[in-house]
C-alpha cells in the first residue's frame, strides 16, 4: 500500500508543476454537465455524507464494538477496525492539510488569478470528497476485494466529477489518493497482527 501512496504522491506532484492550471484553463472555458453534481450528491447520500456527516463513522464504530461483544463475530473486528481507524485517519488530516496548504479552487483561481496555493480561507488540496469515498473504498477493498474492487470505479468518478466541475485540480484529487493510501498502510498492521492472511487476501 505504501507503493501505491508513493506513486500518487509523485503523479500528484507532477500533474501540480505540468497539467493543473492549462487543464483549468481549458475547462473553465465551458459550462460542466450538470450529471457530475448529480452523482457527487447520490454518493454523499450513498456513503453516509449526507444528510448527518457522521453516519460512517458511527456505524463503523458500532460495527466494531458489535464484533468485540460477540465471540463469533471476533474474527471480523480487525476489518472493522482497519477501515474505521483508516476512514477516521483519513478525514483528520485532510482536513489539516487543507488548511496548512490553503490553496485555491480551479473556479477561484481563474476568478482572482494571483498565486494559487497559502491563500487564507482556500481549500482545494487534497480533494475532500476523493477522501471521503476512497476512505471508505480503498481499506474495504483490502479487506474484502470481491466487494470493494469494482466500488474503486466509484472514487475515479468522484475525482473526475471534482475536476470536471472546475473544484479541485487534478493534483488535488491525486494527492487525495496518495494520502488515503498512506493512512491505509499506516493501518496494515492491524490486519497482519489480528487477521489470517488468507483472510485479508482474499476477502474471505
């Protein structure tokens, strides 16, 4: 999984100096299609953004504690906890990195022009929405792939979406995905000390 964070977080890195503002740019020059909010808002609902922005969070939590107090359930608590820990992870240092980071949505930017990134009040890097779904996404396809690998299509149109509309550069929704791998891999510990590895290969 560290592999996987290492590679975005160079493509991220790349897309910020070559691609991110010729692509703005070029997109910002035509109205999106209203199908991309559209779908964001059916998977704000779908994953329990909306309407309470802590349903994941609190099932996840339940989920847990479900598996703790019975013994036959015990052996899926580590999943539980690995994606919960991962998703919980995720969402707090996106948010610190937001602020840390302050930079300009494409829609601002080519508003106001000036620099984009260490701007008061800016929120565009990583992609929040990218996080919110990937969080969810990328740790249950480690655990369980025949569920969450197709669900990963779900997290290349959110980050298609958020660029389209002209709120996150591509470098957003990329360095979204590193960092969602990095807290996934912070977390792999859990499964290789309290799950088989045939479990947590194969979704068993």
């Amino acid at each position: 999984m560290w592999w996987f964070a290492a590679g975005a977080a160079g493509l991220t890195a790349g897309c910020a100096i070559s691609i991110d503002e010729p692509l703005a740019r070029w997109l910002g020059a035509y109205e999106p299609w209203g199908g991309w909010d559209r779908g964001i808002a059916w998977l704000e609902y779908a994953a329990g953004i909306e309407p309470w922005r802590w349903t994941v969070l609190v099932a996840l939590g339940l989920g847990f504690a479900a598996c703790c107090a019975r013994p036959a359930w015990r052996v899926a608590a580590p999943a539980w906890l690995y994606i919960g820990g991962t998703y919980l992870l995720d969402r707090n240092l996106m948010l610190w990195l937001k602020f840390f980071t302050g930079r300009l949505r494409p829609v601002e930017w080519l508003a106001h022009g000036g620099p984009i990134w260490l701007r008061h009040d800016a929120w565009s890097f990583p992609s929040g929405h990218v996080v919110l779904f990937a969080g969810l996404i990328v740790p249950l396809a480690r655990v369980a792939p025949r569920i969450g690998r197709p669900l990963l299509a779900l997290v290349g149109f959110a980050m298609i979406a958020r660029i389209a509309v002209g709120a996150h550069f591509v470098s957003d929704t990329l360095g979204a995905l590193a960092l969602t791998c990095a807290c996934a891999a912070t977390w792999e510990p859990v499964l290789h000390r309290f799950m088989p590895p045939h479990e947590h290969a194969s979704g068993a």
